[in-house]
C-alpha cells in the first residue's frame, strides 16, 4: 500500500513550486462570471479550487482543437514531430479522470495515435476532491470515485488535503527530500475526516437514474417519441461535443501555401451533430436530420462502446446539459423518461 500524506493549507503555496519545478502548471481559473478554465498558473491565488467544470475538459491538453500531423514541401512528405512540453495538469476532479482514462484506452489502442501518446507521457496528473451540484450525475456513471488515472490525488478535508498517489512519478515526488516541511504523514484523525468527506459526497448527489440497464434501454426505445420531440429542438450547433471529456471526433484539412509545393494537413476537432458529419460520396446523408444524429450521440454516449470496451463514454460531469441552448442535453431527465417509457408521454416537457 502506498504511504498517504497531509498537506496543510498554509503549505500549499510551497506545494505548488514543488510542481511548477517539473514542469508548467495549469490548473481551473475563473475567465468569467460562471466559467472556468485550465490554463497556466504561477501563483496559488491563481487556481479557482471551487471550479466543478471547466468549459472544455483536461483533454484538449492531448487532443488539440487543431494540431498538424504532416508537412509537405516540394514532394516531401514529414510527419509532423512536435516536442512536447512536460505538463502538470492540477484540479482534475474524478469524472475528467475518468474521460481521460476513456481517451486513453480509445487513442492507446493498436495502432496507437503516437501524437496523442507522446503528449500524454509528458505529463502528471494531479486530482482534486469536489462536492457535486444540481447538473453531476457521475454517480449514475460509476466515475465519482478517484479509483484511478491519476498520479496524485488531493481530498479536501478542512483545514488540509488529503494526498494519494498512484504512479511510480506521483510516489516519487511525494517522497522527495523537496516535500520535507511541507508535507506530513496522515495520521488517524486524517484518515477519519478523508473517510467522512466521500460519505458526505456520496449523500451530496441530487439527480441521477439506475445504470444497470442502460444498453437493453437504449436498444428497446430506439423509436421512442421523446426523440423527435428533442430532435426538433436541436439546433445542430454541436455545443455538446467539444466539451465532452470523450468526444474524439475529428476532420482532416488540407491547407496548402499560395504556390501549392508546400502545405500542411491538420486535424481539428468535428461534431457528429453537424449536418455534413455524416455526408458521403455521392450527396448521400445516412444521418441527415437532428433527430438521426442526436439518437447517435446518446446511444454513442450511453451504450456504443460496451461491445468493444466494456464502458459507457459518459462520465456525468454536466458539461453538455450546462452548454446546450435548447436544454435537449439533460442526460438525466432523457434516461429517466426512456427507462420509464410508460410514463413517457406528457412528461418530456422536463427535458
């Protein structure tokens, strides 16, 4: 078993330079009145510790919006070898652990995405204890517990954290002759308030639906009614991709220079909710209406991957309920009206 530590509060400024010495620290920041977002911090006053979501998940640190994969000059053709920086990404609650693990296993699997690969070995993973509010479901997900992914995990218990690690990296440096003086080892009293908070958490959960058959649901209300009245509603705007922490869908683009000897091609990030997604040679849609391609992103989300991987690919964190304008993303409301289909009828509305 590995050793557990305390950190006091008061020390956590001197923690986070122990971070910031092997390597840049990103971590949540408040960029508005209700949003945050990971980006670089120097200073402990920086982080936004009450963040629950971040507008887009810690996977943009490994999966780019936009990234180039090859290069092409007068008929050659390189593939496109960024060094990475080595990053510590703080503040990821269980449910973003949770996506990355997902996107681990999808961008790890043979043949693996080397860009993804290289990005996610130059970095370290520091978790953060949170209190779910009206829209975390991660409960229903199984994803509300820190079980693993990272390297160190931080449970907030008062008047200090909490430390666990996870990994030969995480171990070490909390091992380090540079922790002496700022952490301690945890002793009973610690262990009890850790063991109180994770009961509180697990009473503190508002919504939330039985998971247990969510793949025979899925396939037996395939036709249900509440898809078109969602469907007709959706805008297509595909708000709810981009900040999912497992979307992975993405476009090739070529963009060549004025002269066409060189150019580039780019990977961008793409959404199965946009019209074109699913467009084929010869003009053909095999999802050309709202209601397709959103029946297609739950069953994506809720079932799709249980035969190939054995796992659900949402991890309740409410990042799409929150961003959708038209309120058709509330996993929680759709599955609950779905697994009570009789009910069905006249109660979509809750939506």
């Amino acid at each position: 078993m590995q050793p557990v530590y305390f950190l006091p509060k008061e020390n956590f400024p001197a923690f986070l330079e122990a971070l910031k010495g092997l390597g840049r620290v990103y971590a949540p920041v408040k960029v508005s009145k209700q949003s945050y977002s990971f980006k670089a911090v120097e200073k402990a006053s920086e982080i936004a510790f009450e963040a629950l979501r971040t507008i887009l998940p810690p996977k943009k640190f490994f999966y780019p919006p936009s990234e180039t994969l090859i290069s092409y000059d007068d008929g050659r053709i390189l593939e496109y070898q960024e060094v990475p920086e080595f990053k510590v990404i703080f503040g990821v609650h269980p449910c973003d652990l949770a996506g990355l693990g997902i996107m681990d296993t999808i961008f790890e699997d043979g043949p693996a995405d080397s860009h993804y690969v290289r990005r996610r070995r130059m970095s370290m993973l520091v978790g953060l204890s949170c209190m779910p509010d009206k829209h975390c479901f991660c409960q229903s997900m199984g994803t509300d517990c820190p079980e693993k992914g990272y390297d160190i995990f931080l449970t907030d218990i008062e008047d200090g954290y909490f430390l666990q690690s996870q990994s030969t990296m995480g171990s070490a440096f909390l091992d380090g002759s540079g922790m002496n003086g700022i952490l301690e080892r945890a002793r009973e009293a610690h262990k009890d308030r850790y063991k109180e908070f994770w009961i509180r958490r697990k009473d503190a959960f508002s919504i939330g639906f039985a998971p247990d058959n969510l793949r025979a649901t899925m396939d037996m209300e395939w036709d249900n009614p509440v898809w078109d009245e969602l469907g007709n509603r959706c805008l297509s705007c595909g708000n709810c991709t981009p900040v999912c922490p497992t979307c992975y869908c993405f476009d090739l683009v070529d963009v060549a220079s004025l002269s066409g000897d060189s150019g580039e091609r780019r990977r961008e990030w793409d959404s199965c909710q946009f019209t074109g997604f699913a467009q084929v040679a010869g003009d053909f849609n095999f999802r050309p209406g709202p209601v397709d391609r959103l029946k297609f992103w739950y069953r994506h989300k809720l079932h799709g991957f249980d035969d190939a991987y054995g796992f659900k690919t949402c991890v309740g964190c409410g990042r799409c309920t929150v961003s959708c304008p038209s309120g058709i993303d509330d996993i929680v409301a759709v599955v609950n009206i779905l697994q009570n289909s009789k009910k069905a009828e006249g109660k979509s509305d809750a939506t």
